[in-house]
C-alpha cells in the first residue's frame, strides 16, 4: 500500500487480473473484484485477491482492466461512466488499437494509463494465479502526451507493489516489440503442431524432448491468443510474411539441390545462431529501472 | 559385453561417437578410436572411451562410422576396403541417401547396417559426451532387405549396451520422421532468430523465458545441420513449404481485417493445440520394445 493506492478494483479475474489482484491484496491495498462469471469472483476471492465489488464502494483509486484486448475499451468507458476509480489502466498485450479506441470512443484520457505487464498471457480460470507473476518482469506503459503526473504515480504504484519494473514505450512498438517476440513465434509454434493433431503416439514418442519445450506455448488458448493476433494484425502479419519467405527460399535451396546448398543454408543458420546466443545472453532483468521512451 | 560384440572401432570422435565408445568402453568391450583430428582422438581416449587404434590390429567385431552423413559411405568403403571389421553400422541422421549411395559406390552389404541413434545431432568437441546419452532413447535401424542376422545381432548388441530401444525403419520413413520432428523445426527455430542477431540488448531482454527454450535449437552447429539439411533435402523442403504456406494464410487473414479473422485464426490455433497436446502426452519410452518396421 502506498500513499497513492490504498484502494483498488479490478475487473476480470483471469489469471493476470487474479494475479494483480493477489499482489495488490498482499500489499494491503482493499481490493474489489468485477468479472461476468460470478464464480470467478468468488474462486479469485477465495484465493484471498480481495472481496465482490459493491455498488455502495467508494471510487477506487486504481481500476485495473485485466480483461480481452477487445473488450477493454467498452470495459473502460462503461467504469469511467458510472464513476468506479480515480485512475484506469489495462492490462492487454496489445496496445496501439486499444489506445486510439479508448480516444476515438471518448474515455477520459486523463485518467486511463494504458499499460501491459510482459509475464505471459491471460487465461482462463486461477489456477496459474500467482502474487509473484509479475516479480521482476517488464511492465509497459503507453501514456497518452497529456497523461498527468498523479494519474502516472497511481499507476507506478501499482507496478512497484506488483514487483515489476516500469518501461514506457508509445503504443506502436510495444506492439512490434511484442508481435517479433510473442504473437508470432506463438502463431509459428501453433503451425508447426498442427501437423500432429492427427498422428500416431508411436511417431510423436520418437520426438526430442527440446520439441516438446520449443512448442509448449502453442497449448495456450485459442481464443485468447486469436483476439491477441487480431488486435495486433500488421506488426504479426509482417513478422510471418518474413519467415514463410525464409523457409520457402530454404526449400527452393534445398529442392535445387546445388552442391552450394550446405554453404546457403549455414549462412541462415550462422546468422540464427547469432540470434539465438544474442537472446540468450539477454536475461529479463537488464531493463530494470530502463524508462526510456520507445528505445527498443 | 555380448557374445557378439568383444571389439569395437569407432570412427568420428564428435559428440556422438565419443558418447558410443564411452558406452561400449563402460560395458567391457575393448575399443579402438579413429579421428581425422588426433586432438580428437587423444581426448576421447582420456575420457576412458578407449584407445586410439593402430594398423596391427585384428578386425573388431563391429565397426561404427560416426562422422558427418557427407563422410559416412566415403570412410565406410574405405573401412571395408581395409578390412577393419566384421560388421558395420553409421550414427548419421539422415538415412535414404546414404544408405543407396553404400550400394551404388559399392560396399558390402551383407556387413552393413545403417542405424541411427534419436539423441540430437552430432557435435564437434567431447564436451557433451555422456555413456548415457543413448539411454531410454530410440535408436533407428534401417537393414537392407539383404542384411543377414549375424549382422544384425550385433548392431543389436550395440543398442542394447548403449541402453537404447531399437526401431527398424525403411529409410525414406525414417528421413520423413526427423524432417517433421528435427530438421524442419531447427531450420525454424533459425529463421526466427536471424532477426534478433542484430537487435538491442534492451528488446532481446523483454523476451519471455518460453521465447528463448522455443530457440534453444538453433544454437546448434550450422555446418553440423547444414549437411543434415542437405541429405534430407525433399523431405524437410515438403515440411518447410507446407508450413511457410500456412504462415502466409494467417498474414493474409490478419491483413484482411475481417471480423471473422479471430475465428479463422482461432481454428488453426486450436488444431496446434491438439497437435501440442498429443505430442506432449507422448513421451519417448513408449515405443520400448518396438520394432515393427515402417509403422509411424
């Protein structure tokens, strides 16, 4: 609890809202929970994330919209209609469209502090809940130019009781940054496993374990990663036009069947190798304290 | 030690083949190493693989061709030609070229059974030589309708110290296997990662931790997999197409925008689901035991 944040309520009880709630909760913020699901409310209440929102509450001073990119903005500006919080901000992995909807629909900009902490996506139920889900991740932040300050505090107030650090990026490269680094490499792994769904077991046992680790996030749910995709359409659709032109030329080189083709391919892969020890090397927690507007 | 497997003589001191005669060595059969490389060589025998092998030696009971699949019928005909053992096998991971280019140049193959040991590819350096590396796995046969039993029963002596499970296979079978569950995903792997060979450390470290596990593969040796690659050309470039015409499908659903892009997109993510889940559920021991030839 800080002198900024003493109350807040968050609407949707899925994993990231369950999970932001459980830390706010465990900081000794009084945490209200919103979701359409009744049951929700009352399993994330269950946890100890805070009690069912009453419409005699007071105005939070932090609302957190934990729910689907495509129903955050409805979401917003039915809370800021009806009064329920001081200061608004989101949780969505994608953030431009957001953003310029929250605008375009007429939410009060003043107070809405669209922002996205990088710690996997939302799910359904509360089973991977967790008050540390957020312990040294990244949390983006997308203010508006005519963001005020006290609407900024609130919200950093709630990252620093989350346990995260802040990093301010303008909308559309969080939605690059997150399109090369999530979206599309989910899409790819969801590709590549779709040609098992149909095979036998005594093929698939013949598969290394380091397959099984590179396509484990293609388990994650549809829905809510095809509602991720579609809210960040071009950023993804340009990141997968570049691979599927990389594996047809790989294909063409290999179909041709050149004696040059072993030296063609390393090239690819020399330069993948790069890339792979690069990111490797890179652990999450070097942007600690990093606010650097747009500088990725 | 078996009956019919007293002497070994392996060729190829990388990762694989080290991992074979520390194995064989830990078992009791005596082994002689040779190397291009006599650094190689020197550091295998002094990890207790066996003794570097010299021209007075009688012919071993089998002989075991671990180089590159480029250099595997090269050095087997050589081998025979000099009359350096009783029966032979390879550990290369591709197998249909191989094994008619050993009858087109030819070898004996009465004394010639291409095998294949699932354990990741090949490496240069001893540094991940493990007797263990086999254990539990599947180890691939793929005999000639003309391979004798004597031959056979050893290469079977061979699997069964290494503590493998044997797997015949034909070999355009086993190249179709390894292109949709090893090669075709490593190429991917490296497509993915060229884009961050050249990135900020400040991007690179915003990457889930589920990010860098999906490309662990692609810090794999580029020439290593290259030649791979190469000698399993159609295959992986059927995988390859198949996959990038798949990527350009989802480019072109988000590009378009519709509202039905969500649903369209959520299908295909919901087949990889099915498709993660069956492989997931599937762990390698349960082919134990099995052999029943082509049925994957």
């Amino acid at each position: 609890m800080t002198a900024t944040l003493r109350t807040a309520l968050v609407i949707g009880c899925g994993t990231t809202g369950t999970s932001v709630a459980l830390a706010l909760a465990g900081a000794g913020v009084e945490v209200a929970l919103i979701d359409d699901d009744p049951q929700a409310v009352a399993e994330a209440a269950a946890l100890g994330a805070g009690t069912a929102w009453t419409p005699e509450r007071p105005p939070a001073d932090l609302v957190v919209v934990a729910t689907s990119p495509s129903a955050v903005v409805d979401t917003l500006h039915s809370a800021q209609s009806r009064g329920l919080g001081h200061v608004y901000t989101d949780t969505a992995g994608t953030k431009e469209i957001i953003a310029a909807d929250a605008e375009l629909r007429g939410c009060d900009l003043k107070g809405y502090v669209p922002g996205h902490p990088l710690a996997g996506p939302d799910a359904h139920g509360r089973a991977a809940a967790d008050a540390g889900r957020f312990t040294a991740r990244t949390w983006v932040l997308c203010p508006y130019d005519t963001t005020p300050d006290w609407a900024l505090e609130t919200v950093a107030a709630l990252i620093e009781l989350c346990g995260a650090h802040r990093l301010d990026l303008a909308p559309h490269v969080h939605d690059r940054v997150v399109a090369e680094l999530s979206h599309a490499p989910h899409l790819i792994a969801a590709a590549v496993s779709t040609r098992f769904a149909d095979s036998s077991s005594a093929f698939l046992s013949l598969a290394d374990p380091g397959l099984r680790a590179a396509l484990r996030t293609a388990g994650g749910d549809p829905w809510v990663w095809s509602d991720l995709l579609a809210h960040n359409a071009g950023p993804v659709a340009d990141v997968l036009d570049r691979i599927a032109g990389q594996l047809g030329r790989a294909a063409a080189i290999l179909r041709e069947g050149d004696d040059s083709a072993p030296l063609e391919l390393a090239l690819t892969l020399e330069e993948g190798r790069r890339g792979q020890t690069a990111l490797d090397r890179t652990s999450p927690r070097t942007t600690r304290g990093v606010r650097t507007r747009g500088r990725v």
